[in-house]
C-alpha cells in the first residue's frame, strides 16, 4: 500500500476549531490565547484553575538505542494518544517542539509521521507561536549584557579567559562555532573567543521545559553562571544585571502551545531542550496541565531510554514532583538488525537490501539492547511495554522475535502500526500500556541529592550505560572540584555522550561490556539545574548537510508550503 507523504497528509486534515480541543480536556476556553486559527497558547492560571480535578496515568515514551533515522518515538507517543479514544479513553499529548536546524538539515520535522501527526505540520516545524525566538533573544540579550559588563569595568571581576556563556541561533550554521567578538576599535569591546551554539542547546531553552511557574523560571534565569573571577568564583547573570529583562523576554513563552493531531486529540507542544547536552523533553508546565486533562497524559523523552528517558526520570521528575505510572519502549526490526553488527544504516541514503531480508536471528542477535533498555526501566520502578513500531518491510517472523525477547523478561509487548493506519492501529498497544498503567507503581530516583557528582556519574555510567567505570580527563576533575566548591554538588547530571549507543563510543553497539566511560570535560547549567559531563566529540552547533531539506523547501504562488518532511 502505498502511503502520501507527511505533507500531503498533513494538509489534507480536518482540523477543528481550538474550543472544540479544548473542551475535550474540560480546559476552558476563557485561558486560550490564540495565535491564529489553528494554535493557542494556554495561560498558566490553568495549572491551578484544574488542579483539583482527576490526575492522569502519567506515560513516558521512549525507545531502544536508535539508528541515525530514528525509530518513530514522536509517531508512536502522537499514534498511542490517538488510540486511547479507540478503547474508550481520554489521550493527552505532551511533547517538544522540534528546531528548526534539523527541520532544514538533514533530519527533517517531528511532526510524527503517516496518519499519526500534530498538525497543522507547518507551523509546528516553523515559528510555531515565537517560543524559540523568545529563547533566542533572551539568551542573546544577557551575551549583550555580559560583554557590556566587560566593556563597562567589570564591576563583577569576571575573568574574560573563564567566561562560559555563549550565543546562540536556531539555524545550523557550522561556520558560526567558534567566533571572535569584539574586533575593531576600543569601542567595539573587549575582544575574546566565543561562539554559536544551537537554539535548543541554550541552558534558558532547559530552564522553559524545567520550570513549574513564572516566578521559578525567574529565579532560574538568575542563578544562570556565566563565568568565573580569577580566583573560581561564580558570577550569575543576577550578579551582572541581565536575568530580569529575560524574564520580560520569556514572559510568554512559558505559556505551553495547544493544537491536535490528524484525530483531533489535543496535544501540548512546549518547548525543545536539546537531546545530547540537555534533559530532552518537553516541558514540566505543559505536563501539569496535562495531568488533569483526560485519562492517559502521553509524553515523549528525547533518544533512547539509556537517554531521554533516564533524564526524564532523575531530571524531570525530580524537578516536578509528579511521577510515572508506565513506560513505552518503542523497538523496530531494522534497529534490532543493526544491533547485530551486520549492517551500517545512514542517514539520507537507501537502507541496505540484506538488512530487508527476513532475518529473526538478526534480531534476536540485537536483542540485547533492548533487554538492556527495559532493564533500565525497571531500574526505576516503571513498568515497560514494548511496542513493535511496524514497518511494512518487517516481516510476522521478526515480529516473532521482538515479542519473544520482550516477554522472556516478563514485559507486555504490542505491534503497532500507528504511522499507517492512526489511532486504531496502536489500539493493541493503548490496552496494554493501560494494563501496565494499573499495576501499583513503586517509582524510584537513580541517586540521591546528596551523592557526590562523581558518585552520580559513575551510578548512571555503570547501572544504565553497562560501563565498568568512568575516567576523568584532569580538565573534567578540575570543573567537578570547582563546582562542588561553589555549591553546585547537590544537582543532578545529565551525561552527555552519543545517542547512537548505549555506551559513550557510537561504534559500540547491542548492549556492550567491558568499556570504561571517558569523560574530557565537565559543564554546568546551575539555572537549569543540572551539571553535564561531555563524552566524545559532542556538536552543540549542527552543520548542514551536502542535500539538506532546506534545498527543496519552498512556498507556491497560492502561500503553500512544499518540500517539508
């Protein structure tokens, strides 16, 4: 069967009217604030106007260790929402909106896909309600400010050599990694090295997602740590004067965006924390909307599980307070099959043809990634379903194998065939991930606060990652000594390393042993609140590709937008 593309489906929809959208979650109408017909934003007196109303099943959805393409975590969270109203129930869905770097390179939207989408597509992949350019600004203004501070006598004592706050600009744009500002005249600053980081990466884009109120991000963006004096010190944006106007910049933008999918359940779009160096997941108020908003609030965390999803748990849900009553495990027979080892899948060009081949001892030979992954989710209390996202290159006997690997350690396991037939396509899942949902919940953070950031680093490294232990460069023991002697101890971390394995060497594949995790340096997001050891060559500025999306995006004569994807 051959299926339209996910533009051509997405503009074919029947949308309805927003009040209708948020009638189905008892919202009043009197919160919206639209922007346009198709997308709202929710004003934030709604988190207490429906507090005292029934609390969702809470459900985070995540997957096995993807390939480049992605296993469809986004359509699966949109497909599993739709399909609650096949069995009877109310779906909720809360998730990030994408940026538009990867919308114009080579990853393309995260819309969903098929006839499980948020649309309209359009907007969602774009501008959407300016909530990145929001963040943009607000991050750009307190770099203003920072430089001003220098150029004006540096009242603070920072020491420009140790300043660690970039700029930032949701476009990828290699040439803009690293930079010199100040050149030219006395007038024009004081010259130092800099650079661009994507929008999504900016710490204010974690603070959005992780803040529970206005009057919370505000003290956030204070406790934001732009550099160190000469004798490793602090200085916070609060210290140089910057934090309030990007609180006037962010005022709006903590107001999370309502639309609908292809069959008009409502969904939540707010925020987009970058997956690699941030916590990956939408954001805390949309969630505490959510919540009371209908039966099942579905959610999606960035990655695999060894990822999103572990930072959902320690990150997240440490910060909010609520907690989850199952987990979704999305797994695809072309990701098991490359677990094997036996194929190298890249991103922009055709899958190999021995990988379409029927071959369930390939996926049972990758099979331990996702044994590995719903052990992870067990490691925290949570009841995993898996769901064989289906593609029509699978074949029944690999199914076979998916299910049979799920059940050996006691998880639910449903075939889903969300992306081509909507809602009623993952029903068999949407009963199964109500059926987990009911067992007693006996939720658990991975550490303490009060554990050293050694010891929480080398407890995820060891107990989700698989690794033996961990090695500090002397840079990375250096920060962690700097931070825990200005305060900083007591935050979580957020590891990050490549989503391509379970390890911190994409090379590695399945679920690897006897590996140690090296780690070069060691970043600190204090307003965000979280402290990030890097791994590896991680990018927080993307570049483009040879053929990126953006070479085929354009807009007809009648305002028609073509060539998304």
């Amino acid at each position: 069967m051959s299926i339209p593309s996910d533009l051509e489906i997405a503009q074919k929809a029947t949308l309805k009217p927003l009040d209708d959208v948020a009638a189905a979650m008892d919202l009043p109408s009197h919160l919206l604030e639209m922007h346009g017909r198709d997308v709202a934003k929710i004003e934030l007196d709604a988190i207490d106007v429906m507090s005292d109303r029934p609390t969702a099943k809470y459900v985070v959805v995540t997957a096995i260790t993807p390939t480049p393409l992605g296993e469809g975590k986004t359509t699966t969270t949109v497909g599993l929402g739709q399909a609650f109203s096949h069995i009877g129930k109310r779906g909720v869905i809360a998730i990030r909106q994408p940026s538009m770097g990867p919308t114009f390179g080579i990853k393309g939207g995260a819309a969903g896909g098929g006839y499980s989408q948020v649309v309209p597509m359009e907007k969602f992949n774009l501008h959407l309600t300016g909530d990145f350019h929001a963040v943009t600004s607000a991050h750009n203004m307190l770099s203003a400010v920072l430089d001003n501070h220098l150029f004006q006598g540096n009242a603070a004592g920072l020491d420009p050599y140790r300043v660690t706050w970039r700029r930032v600009l949701d476009v990828n744009d290699r040439a803009l990694r690293n930079v010199v500002t100040g050149l030219g005249g006395r007038l024009d600053g004081v010259p130092r090295e800099s650079g661009f980081d994507i929008t999504s990466a900016s710490e204010v884009m974690a603070i959005l997602a992780l803040s529970n109120s206005l009057e919370e991000m505000r003290d956030r963006l204070g406790r934001i740590v732009v550099g160190y004096t000469p004798d490793g010190d602090a200085v916070t944006a609060e210290d140089i004067h910057g934090a309030g106007a990007m609180a006037a910049l962010m005022r709006d933008a903590l107001k999370p965006n309502l639309m609908q999918t292809l069959e008009n359940t409502p969904v939540l779009v707010h925020a987009g924390p970058f997956g690699n160096i941030a916590h990956g997941n939408s954001s805390i108020v949309a969630d505490r909307i959510g919540i009371h908003a209908g039966d099942f609030l579905v959610t999606e965390a960035g990655f695999g599980a060894d990822m999103g999803a572990e930072r959902f748990f320690n990150i997240k849900c440490r910060a909010s307070g609520m907690t989850p009553d199952a987990a979704v495990v999305v797994a695809t027979v072309r990701a098991l099959k490359a677990h094997s080892g036996n194929h190298r899948i890249v991103a922009g060009k055709e899958l190999p043809e021995a990988l379409l081949a029927e071959n369930p001892d390939e996926v049972h030979a990758g099979g331990a990634n996702l044994r590995k992954q719903i052990e992870n989710m067990r490691l925290h209390g949570v009841s995993p379903v898996v769901c064989i996202n289906a593609f029509p290159t699978d074949h029944p006997s690999e199914h076979a194998a998916i299910r049979e690997i799920a059940e050996s350690l006691g998880a639910r396991v449903a075939v889903s065939t969300h992306f081509a037939d909507g809602g009623r396509g993952a029903a068999e899942l949407a009963e199964a991930v109500a059926e987990a949902a009911d067992e007693p919940s006996d939720f658990q953070l991975l550490y303490p606060d009060d554990a050293s950031l050694r010891e929480k680093i080398e407890t995820v490294a060891t107990k989700v990652y698989g690794a033996d232990g961990v090695d500090y460069a002397p840079a990375a023991n250096t920060s962690i000594d700097l931070y825990e002697r200005n305060g900083f101890g007591g935050l979580p971390v957020c590891i990050a390393k490549t989503h391509l394995s379970i390890s911190s060497d994409p090379k590695l594949l399945g679920a690897p042993t006897g590996w140690r995790m090296p780690v070069r340096e060691v970043r600190a997001s204090v307003g965000a609140g979280f402290v990030y050891p890097i791994c590896g060559d991680m990018r927080t500025m993307p570049g483009l590709g040879k053929a990126p999306a953006a070479h085929s995006i354009d807009v007809k004569p009648d305002g028609t937008i073509v060539g998304l994807f």
